[in-house]
C-alpha cells in the first residue's frame, strides 16, 4: 500500500476542494516536515470525532474548510510515526479522521466522500456488536470491508461498549475479553495479515489499569478528552475534537 503522501497528495485534495468552488489560493506553496524530536515528540495535531453522520453535505462541507485552512489528513500509523520520533515529510499541518461505534449513517454518508477525495480514516467498531435499537449499525463485513477495499483503518471499541473502569471492578474477566479478545476478533473478522493496532475507550472512560492492559496489547488509543496537542507520552490517552 502506498504511503500517506502519495496517496492522498496536497495536489489531489486541492482539485477535489476546488471542485466545490472554495477559494484556495490563500495555500501555503512550500512544502514542510514535522521534525520529530526523540525521547519525547509534541505535536498539534486535531483528531476529529464523528458519530452519526446524518448530513454528507455538511460532512464534505466540513472537510472541505479544513483543507482549504492548510490541513493535511493523514493516518493513525502516520501520527504514531511522528510521536515515535521518525521525521516524516508533511505538506500541510496534520489531522486525523475518526468515526465511533460503526454506525451505518458513516458508511453511507462519510465513505462515498473518503473514497472519492482519498482521504484516509480510522472506524473505532464492536466486532459481533447486535445494536441497541436506537441506531443502526454496520457489520462485520462492513468493518472487513473497509480495510480491505477502501484502505481505512478499523480499531477495537470494545464488544459491548461498557465503561472499562466499572467492568473492571464489576468483572475482571469480562473487562479483560472487552480490551484483548475484541482485538483478536477483530483481526479474524477483517482476515488477511490486518493487525489491529488501535484501541478506543468506550465513553472516554479509563483508569490506571485499563491503560495499563492496553499498552500490553495496543500502539495507541483514543480518549474524549478535549485538545488538539498530542505528546508521544500520551500515545496511549489520545486527546480528540467531538464534530457530531
């Protein structure tokens, strides 16, 4: 697979921007590199969080005013890279797509407008989740679809989307299967050789242990908490931007 930068080029969302009439010659015309900085990387970079998305005009519209600001969407591996200290060659100032719970509104409404620009982005889903008749849902084989015919990234959000810190206390072992097996059936559902290397706390809800468990198990994990400056010591409790 082709790396960030030659698949989802400055050049390429330029054209897609312009073709909704966006004035975009305020660009910066220079190239940049975010310099990484070992042991320990800060980096502003927005993660935004999505859930339903119920209007994809508003959606492209949205990512549209983000390219046109100069931002650069890369992938949650990139940002890893960076944390960890690899000095990656940037066009713009980076960030991150994200959608929670694997609603059936981001496929239909979000993907068409992903695949067309060839932006990349990452699903936090329940592998086997059966709903709760309030919304509706993707399933497994949209999750294994998205990897392997659209290139998005798919990262475990539990299987039952319980509050880690509470299940925790209340069953360890279910708490345990909810951080470890949902990953390995994760994989298994997407097949091939995908490594599920992400994580996302269901509520945002976490606690010394539950980190601890995920770190054993997974490169990086999302959290609610507000910001947009990331820190390789914090590659574990993500901060991230609600849009919906």
């Amino acid at each position: 697979m082709r790396n960030d930068n030659e698949r989802w080029s400055r050049r390429r969302l330029l054209r897609r921007a312009g073709a909704l009439g966006l004035a975009l010659a305020g660009w910066a015309t220079t190239s940049g590199r975010a310099r990484a900085q070992a042991p320990s990387v800060r980096l502003e970079c927005p993660i935004l969080t999505y859930h339903e998305v119920s209007n994809r005009a508003r959606f492209t519209q949205q990512l549209a005013q983000r390219l046109q600001q100069g931002y650069q969407p890369i992938s949650l591996d990139t940002l890893y890279r960076l944390l960890s200290g690899e000095d990656v060659p940037l066009w713009g100032q980076p960030f991150v797509l994200t959608f929670d719970d694997g609603l059936r509104s981001q496929r239909t409404n979000a993907l068409p407008v992903l695949r067309d620009w060839q932006v990349p982005a990452v699903f936090c889903v329940m592998p086997d989740w059966r709903g709760d008749r309030v919304h509706a849902y993707m399933s497994n084989a949209d999750f294994r679809m998205l990897v392997q015919e659209y290139g998005m990234e798919v990262v475990s959000h539990t299987f039952n989307h319980v509050a880690l810190p509470r299940e925790r206390v209340r069953n360890p072992g279910g708490w345990q299967a909810e951080i470890v097996q949902s990953k390995e059936r994760l994989e298994e559902i997407v097949g091939g050789d995908y490594t599920v290397r992400g994580f996302c706390y269901p509520s945002g809800a976490y606690d010394a242990p539950t980190v601890n468990l995920v770190g054993q198990y997974y490169a990086y994990a999302l959290t609610t908490r507000p910001g947009t400056l990331q820190a390789t010591a914090e590659l574990l409790i993500l901060h991230r931007t609600s849009m919906t």
